[in-house]
C-alpha cells in the first residue's frame, strides 16, 4: 500500500514540476481548474468532465499544457 501512494505522490511532484503554470493560469476558470485537478490527481476522465472536453480534446489541451501523463 505504501508503494502505491508513493508512485500517486511521484507522479503528482512530476505534473506539477514540468507543467506550464503560466499558460494554465491564463485559461478560462473552467479549464484552468480542470487542469490543475488533473494535475493534483492524473485523472484525466474527471478532469474532461470538469473542462467540459471529451477525454481526447482535455489531452490535447494537457499536452498543450505540457503536463506529462505519469501513471
């Protein structure tokens, strides 16, 4: 169990270390904190619904972020 929070706490540190903040901050509010809960989670569903996005359109905006996909 502790080895599972670790890689959840690890992929969180790497999200937030390599994301964009400065182009994530100048998002509309839906999709600025559509992003930030993906990046505290990697949940990348929830996150879609949050921006109102489909899965694939919510990615592209995530890669355009430059938020990796840490799983």
């Amino acid at each position: 169990m502790e080895e599972v929070v670790e890689a959840f706490e690890e992929g969180r540190r790497v999200r937030r270390e390599w994301a964009d903040w400065e182009f994530i901050n100048s998002l509309p509010p839906k999709l600025r904190a559509a992003l930030k809960y993906y990046v505290e989670t990697g949940d990348i569903y929830v996150a879609s619904r949050i921006a109102g996005l489909s899965v694939d359109e919510f990615n592209e905006l995530r890669i355009r972020a430059r938020v990796p996909s840490v799983t």
